[in-house]
C-alpha cells in the first residue's frame, strides 16, 4: 500500500487523463493520492497548465473524490518559485498542498527564463548567456532561488531539491563532494529543517535513467534524517503508468539509511506513517 502526491496529466505537460491516475492508484493498492499539475506561470511555457485550465482542474478532483469515498484524492499543484512572478503562496488557498520547486533560474537577455532542466543544449545555453559559463555561480544562484522560496514563500512540500544533478552526468560541471556545492545543499537543508517543511524523495531520475539514485542524493538524504525532516516519497509521474516506478528499491534505500516512516496527506492532514519496501504499514 503506497501514496503518492506528485503526478502530472494531460492539464499540463502529463500524459492520461486524472481518472487513469486514479484507476491506477487502485491498480497499485495506493490509500492516497494527489494530483500536482504544473501551475500556471505568467509567461508561455508549453509544459504548465493554462490559467484558463485551473477551475477545470480543481472541479474534476473533486468530482472523481466524491465518485472515490474509499480512496483519499488530494488536490495540489507544482508550482514555480520566481521572485516576484510566481510562487506557491498564490495558490495554496484553494488547494490541499503545494510543492515547491525550482526550474526556472533568472532568465536570457532577451527575457526568456532559463529552463535547467531542458536539454543540454538549452543548459549549456544558459550557463554562457546569464552566467558567463561560470557552472559554479549558476548552480549556487539554483540553490540561493531555492532558499528564497523556503523563507518567504514556502510550500508544503520542496520538490526534487537537487534536481540540477540531471545536468551533471560524469560530473561534468561538478562533484557533489566539492565543499562549495556541500555547502550549498546543507544550508538548504538547515533551512527546510528550521521550516518545519517536507522534503520530496522523487524517483522519476531514476526510472528515466538520468540518475541512478533519487532526488536528493543518499548523502543528503543522511543530513535530513540527521535533522529529523519529514520525507515523502514520489515518481513524479508523467504517465499513470508510473505512478509507483521506482518505489520498492527507493523505499529499501531510504530503510537502509535509517528512515523509519513517510509523511502522507490522510485525514486532511500531514502523517507520519511507517513504511517498508511493500509499502506502508497501516
């Protein structure tokens, strides 16, 4: 028995329709689930949710969760941190929960933002235009964009913390045993600890084989335990198909390190709930 509270339709830049994630959510014997669509942004971006789309949106959630009485369906977006733009404060009235994440870093001269996790192509172009190809003040302006939405305007969940890693194969910009980028990680950990929020172990990395651990990394998972942060585990999943991809060896790893127990959205609020690789012990 699993959840999981980060998935993308067809509203956004998802595959399937919300009532496929739900059958699936059966499939997989999940007790809640939680839709978290790509917040719309005010900018075109092919992969968010139109803002004409959102009342649409939240209206079929709660249709398919009245048509569920025996399945927790929550309502939630992903939403984008960009000073003075966009961010999870605008949203989260009408919502369950938020998470939070970044995928937009300051922008080309032209005004277009800096999508980090586009090709390689579009990073590399990123790295040259904004940052003078200087890889280190990029990925240290990614993590300062992610303390700033932490300190004011923080959502319920932070997704995919060190998502910039995706770029990074063969450490090609950096190691994650540089002090500098350690440094990095860990003031935002301490931050998100002092927070009181949820950190997202999401295993879409992996199954899409641009890593070959979760986001975050095993050794920043170590530093969350240390500091007794609530962990979710997602497969950010793009198709319902993958709603649970990844799950059993992800929950294996994180019982390895030490981690005793999943925070899952149940009864209208955040729970602490024990876990093992078959899923939640309840």
């Amino acid at each position: 028995m699993w959840s999981n509270f980060h998935s993308h339709s067809k509203y956004c830049d998802g595959k399937g329709e919300l009532g496929e994630y739900v059958s699936a959510a059966r499939k997989n014997k999940l007790f809640s689930v939680g839709f978290s669509s790509h917040a719309p942004v005010p900018f075109d971006c092919k992969w968010c949710m139109n803002a004409d789309k959102l009342h649409s949106y939240l209206q079929e959630i709660d249709q398919l969760s009245k048509l569920n009485p025996d399945l927790e369906i929550c309502k939630g977006l992903e939403v984008d941190f960009i000073p003075a733009r966009v961010s999870p404060f605008q949203f989260k009235d009408v919502l369950d929960y938020t998470i939070g994440s970044i995928h937009f870093v300051d922008q080309f001269p032209d005004g277009r933002p800096w999508e980090i996790d586009n090709t390689q192509a579009v990073f590399e172009d990123g790295l040259r235009e904004i940052f003078s190809s200087k890889a280190k003040d990029a990925i240290r302006r990614y993590f300062e964009l992610t303390r700033e939405m932490i300190y004011g305007a923080a959502p319920d969940i932070v997704g995919h913390i060190d998502k910039i890693k995706m770029q990074n194969i063969g450490e090609k910009y950096f190691s994650e045993n540089d002090a500098w980028y350690r440094d990095e990680v860990l003031r935002t950990v301490k931050l998100i600890a002092d927070a009181n929020l949820i950190i997202e172990v999401n295993t879409r990395g992996i199954y899409q084989k641009k890593t070959t651990v979760p986001y975050p990394s095993p050794w920043i998972l170590d530093k969350i335990l240390e500091k007794k942060i609530r962990i979710t585990m997602s497969s950010d999943a793009h198709h319902p198909d993958d709603i649970i991809n990844q799950f059993p060896q992800t929950a294996a790893l994180l019982g390895k390190l030490g981690f005793r127990h999943l925070a899952a959205f149940t009864d209208g609020a955040w729970k602490q709930i024990p876990f093992n690789e078959n899923g939640f012990l309840r």
